[in-house]
C-alpha cells in the first residue's frame, strides 16, 4: 500500500501502468485502501474539534459543537466511503457514453487511487485552515483521474479532461443531492 501510493505522488504514469497489471479485487480495494485512508480526515477533523473547539476563533475555527464531533467524523467516514464508490459509478457509466465497456471494477480503481491525494490531505485536518492543502490535493486528484481515464478505463487523452469535468460536475450534483438528504436527516 505504501509503495503504491508514494508512486502515485511522486511517479504517477509509472503507477498507473502498475496498477493496470495489478487488477486488485474490489476487497483489497476497500480493505488496504479506502476503509484506512478514509479514516484519516474524520480523525483528523475530530482531533481539531476536540482540541480548538468553536471557541478556539470565530472566524477560522469550527462551527461545530464538540459534542458532535464523533457524530460528525461518523459521518464524514460513510460519506467519504460512499463518494468513491459514486465517482466509480460516474465514471463507469460516462465510459458507456464514450462507447467504452470498463468493468465497475476497473471504475473502482481509478475512483480509488485517484482520491488517494485527497484522503492523504484529510490528515491535514487537524487545523481547520489547512484546507488549502485539500484543493492542492484535489488538483492533484484531478490529474490522476485523468491519467487512469486514459490509461485503465480507454479514454482518449484529448477527450480525457472533458471526461474527468463532466465526471467532477455529476459529483457535484450527486454530493449536493447526498448531502441534502443527511442533513434533513440529522446525520450532518
């Protein structure tokens, strides 16, 4: 696990390559990878809770209670969990309109390894200012789901970054939607 992501930041064309000859199962996708790196920004952002609580800076600090913060790390856990899963139906389903024919699984591994800045950023957390590093990773994120569009699930280059914009935007509204729903039914 740590090899493969230390060549996703620092080698990512050579990792993507890898990871097509992999073909990891969907366990070891959740178990060695989303389930432990998803774990990093609900702790992270507990700690912070516990630690500068909302009284810590109006401005900069948490809006949140202290007492919610397991509530809300709970929260943030299945939601980050679910996201990937819903960026890999994204994709497996825009790859359809493209003409090509990804297993969900294939979707999977570009969802998962591409979201692999992003949740390493979540460890970032603990201060709540430091989310600046979370777009830096998201950026980031972005380059990777191109390169495994292109790479893994056959998605021209030319047409790749449309691909990832058009994926982006239906998560957007996918996580509007998903968020709306939890909060109407106090989980956030």
């Amino acid at each position: 696990m740590f090899n493969r992501i230390k060549q996703l930041m620092l080698h990512p064309q050579a990792a993507w390559e890898a990871i097509a000859h992999d073909e990891p199962t969907a366990a070891v996708l959740l178990g060695k990878f989303i389930l432990p790196l998803a774990l990093l920004a609900p702790v992270a952002t507990a700690v912070g809770m516990r630690v500068f609580d909302t009284g810590w800076n109006a401005e900069y600090g948490y809006s949140a209670l202290r007492e919610r913060a397991f509530q809300i790390a709970t929260a943030t856990y299945i939601f980050q969990i679910i996201s990937i899963y819903l960026l890999a139906a994204v994709f497996f389903l825009l790859a359809r309109t493209e003409g090509r024919k990804p297993s969900f699984l294939v979707a999977l591994r570009v969802a998962v390894f591409g979201s692999i800045p992003v949740m390493l950023s979540g460890a970032l957390l603990v201060i709540p200012f430091n989310t600046i590093f979370t777009l830096v990773a998201v950026m980031y994120s972005f380059y990777l789901y191109y390169l495994g569009a292109d790479r893994l699930i056959g998605i021209r280059s030319a047409d790749s970054a449309m691909f990832i914009g058009v994926a982006m935007f239906c998560m957007i509204v996918l996580s509007g939607v998903l968020g709306g729903i939890a909060s109407s039914l106090g989980l956030i």
